[in-house]
C-alpha cells in the first residue's frame, strides 16, 4: 500500500497484488530507517496473503547481495524462503536492529558530509 509506505503494487500477471514491500530496521533511537524495497523471491500464494495491508507490519528475513555505501540501502534484496519471522513467531519488531554492516555503511555518508 504506496499510502501507508507498505510497498507498491503489481500490474500484469501480479495486479492489485502485493509488487514490493518497503524494508525498515530501527536505529539505536528506536527510529525506522529505510534500507530499500523487496520484491523478489515472493511466490504467487506470498503475493496473494501479503497483499492485505492489514498483515502490516511484519518481521521479514531478507537475503541481499551487498549494502549501498552511504545510504546503506541493500541491494538485489529478496524475500528468504520461510522469511516471515512475524508467522514464525522468533524475532519481534522492537529486535530489527540495524547491523553493523549498514550502520557502517551510513557512516560513510557522515564523513563525506564533513
């Protein structure tokens, strides 16, 4: 839901269904950081239940390639197979730290800044 900073929509074979989700992690502050979307890795039946916005938000895992320097964006991001940590009942919202990878990342953009 573009609206509520969910993600965005599909169209073609996916319209109206889930395309991408917005990927957050939480600062030291407690204060949501945005690292990218995710779209891929998801199957059609993913698509369809992540599709109602009122399963927002979630605890996804999430495999990616590399960290953008500076903004500490994830790259090539994808949903991890049994990724849904929310269902899985493992990992809470409040535990979504950001790594150390990204914090070092964003801190590039710090010094550049300097």
């Amino acid at each position: 839901d573009p609206e509520n900073d969910i993600g965005e929509y599909g169209n073609g074979k996916n319209k109206n269904k889930i395309k991408n989700v917005c990927l957050y992690q939480l600062d030291e502050d407690g204060n949501e950081i945005y690292l990218g979307h995710c779209g891929g890795g998801w199957s059609d039946k993913q698509r369809d239940f992540y599709t109602d916005t009122k399963k927002f938000p979630r605890v996804l895992s999430i495999e990616y390639t590399s960290i953008q320097p500076k903004t500490g964006a994830l790259q090539f991001p994808e949903f991890a197979e049994d990724g849904d940590r929310t269902l899985r009942g493992d990992k809470k919202m409040a535990e979504c730290l950001l790594s150390e990878d990204i914090k070092e990342a964003r801190e590039m953009e710090k010094e550049d800044e300097e």
